[in-house]
C-alpha cells in the first residue's frame, strides 16, 4: 500500500462504509475500496488488518491506523494528527 493511501474493506449496502468513503473523499485522501460482497477472497485479509473482527467498515489510514466502524470524526481526528 503505498504511504499516502488509506484502505476501505466494507460493503456497497453498508451506510456506514459509505461515510467512511465519503470521509476520505471530502479530504482527498486517496484510498482502495475493497467491497467485501465483490471480492470475499479478500475477508480474511481485512479479518487480519483488524485484530480478528469480521464488522465493516474497516478502514486503514496512510500510515497504518486501523479503525473498526469508525466515525467520521475519528477518521477526521486521525488525519489530523497525521
């Protein structure tokens, strides 16, 4: 992954995922969206990124923070301090 681009592993129904995205986006965070329902090959990888968990949104920010259902103020929060 390279340094400046987040990861997104969730689904294309999940509401919270969308926000998750839309996050980014508003900050021009570049990421990769991985829907999970396209590509459930890549559900053991999120599995790993996050301690085991199986919820989505999972979302790992540039430089390696990894959140579980994160808000939009905890990703915000996290890119600040960035």
């Amino acid at each position: 992954m390279p340094n400046n681009e987040a990861i997104v592993y969730g689904r294309s129904d999940c509401t919270d995922t969308a926000q998750a995205r839309e996050t980014l986006e508003s900050r021009d965070v570049p990421y990769r969206w991985v829907d999970l329902d396209v590509h459930p090959e890549l559900r053991a990888e999120a599995v790993a990124v996050n301690g085991g968990s199986t919820k989505v949104p999972t979302v790992v920010l540039p430089g390696g923070t990894v959140f579980v259902e994160p808000t939009a103020e905890q990703i915000i929060e996290a890119l600040s301090q960035a």
